[in-house]
C-alpha cells in the first residue's frame, strides 16, 4: 500500500499493539482475583507479542512493497 505525503492511512502496527494490548488487559482481568502480578503478567504479555507482531507483519508488508 503506497500513499502520498496528503493522504493518511491507518497505522496498523499500533492497531495490532492496541488490539494485543486490550486482549492482555481483557484476560488479567480474569487473573484479577488471584493476583495483581497476574494482571500486570498478562498485560505486558500482551503488549510483548503485539510488538512482535507488529514487527513480523512490517517486515513481510516491506518485502511485498520491493
């Protein structure tokens, strides 16, 4: 996808990261009653594999574009 200086487009890393990020945050709240580590656990796992998701779908989204 490739956009000009005017156009705005969507930035989907930050949506993968957000997306993980909420389904971190959606199951600690489950863990919530055991423990708040758990909590915290779950929600940095989740912003931990957005991150890695977000880097493995930029690098295939950079070889489709050569």
């Amino acid at each position: 996808m490739c956009m000009g200086k005017g156009e705005k487009g969507l930035d989907r890393g930050a949506l993968i990261i957000g997306g993980t990020t909420m389904i971190g945050l959606g199951v600690g709240f489950i863990f919530f009653h055991r423990s708040i580590f758990w909590f915290l656990a779950s929600l940095m796992i989740g912003i931990g594999f957005g991150l890695l998701v977000a880097a493995l779908f930029g690098m295939s989204q950079s070889r489709e574009d050569t």
